[in-house]
C-alpha cells in the first residue's frame, strides 16, 4: 500500500533549542539542550550555483557548488543569558561584554514547524555560529507595540553518528500526537537523549 504523504501546509513555531558542540564536535557540552521561548520566525537559505562545463558549442557536464546555510531566527525576546552564549560575550558578575576579537562558540540548534493537525517536522542544523543582528528600539506612545530580537547562523556541515556522509541539517516528521521521530533527531543532532525520551525508574 502506497505511503499517505501529508499535504497539510504549516501554521505554527516552537520548540527551539540550542547547544554548545564539545571538542570533539560529536555531543554538547550541556547535560540537554537549551530552549528559547516564543520563536516567531524562521528563513533558511542556502546559496546554490550550478557550474558548467563546455565543449563543442554545448554544456558538457554540469556540477553543484553548495555555499554554508543561514539561519535567520526572529523570537519576542532572547534573553541577555543566551545571547552571551551564542554571540560569544565576556562575563563579569552582572554584566556582558562584546570583547574586541569575539569569537562565539559552534552551536547545533532545532526547532519544530508545526500544522493544524497536531503532526509537526523538525529541522535540525549540525554545526554553526551565531552573529549578532541589529538592535532597534523606540520609546513608548499612546499604544504598547511589542519588539523582538533577531538573530543570524551560518551553519556548515558535521558527521553524524549513523549517517556515512557529513550533514549541514536533518529533517524530521511525527504524526500527530508522537515525539518519536523528534527524539531520533534531537539525539543526532545534541548527541544527547531529549529529555523526555529518558525513562524514569
């Protein structure tokens, strides 16, 4: 019997959690993920050029020249703590400094696109860094506007465990109602068990 294949278009976000990549590039150096609340936007571009060859006044053969993948997120608000972590700041007590020279660490992130059925796929990016957006900001009139903080990842590939080529991101589907195929990528992509993946005695 032929696989049902869903159509349903996407309404929603959430679900987006980063990690710092340890040494070895294999796991995080967090016992789990880091969730950002109240993600409102995503776009994930990748540059792509087609390179040709020619002879006798025709194209002879045709190759793919694959630029990084970049991320642009858009949340209600990052908070200043996750904001160190991603964009690489100093700490000293109560405050944070953009050194001269930052250097923020390689991250691994994913999030959740979800529809209206309760089914959901996932997206998750292997390897990358973080740059700060532009901050803007207005004062107050005589109605409350919200803001919200934008921020931009270059992401390049990794090898992952189980998966014989190096990947830039991994894609994932549940029906509604089920957690398990998220599990699988949350593991590939943080190389630690999703929390609510691990039994309890």
């Amino acid at each position: 019997m032929a696989e049902v294949k869903n159509k349903r278009a996407f309404t929603g976000l959430t679900d987006f959690y980063y990690g710092t990549l340890d040494e070895t590039e294999t796991k995080i150096t967090e016992e789990k993920a880091i969730r950002i609340e109240f993600l409102q936007n995503i776009a994930i571009s990748t540059g792509q050029d087609i390179v040709k060859a020619y002879g006798d006044n025709k194209v002879a053969e045709m190759a793919m020249a694959t630029d990084v993948t970049t991320l642009t997120t858009q949340f209600h608000s990052i908070p200043i703590e996750d904001r160190s972590t991603l964009y690489g700041f100093l700490v000293n007590e109560s405050l944070y400094g953009l050194p001269a020279s930052p250097n923020p660490p390689y991250v691994a992130c994913m999030f959740s696109k979800t529809r209206e059925d309760g089914s959901a796929e996932h997206i998750g990016f292997t390897k990358g860094k973080f740059k700060m957006a532009d901050v803007e900001g207005q004062t107050k009139g005589e109605s409350v506007e919200y803001g919200n903080d934008s921020t931009e990842g270059e992401f390049m590939s990794r090898k992952v465990d189980g998966i014989d080529e190096e990947v830039t991101f991994l894609i994932a589907s549940d029906e509604p109602g089920e957690t398990t195929n998220r599990n699988v990528l949350y593991e590939k992509i943080f190389g630690v068990p999703h929390p609510d993946a691990v039994e309890t005695p």
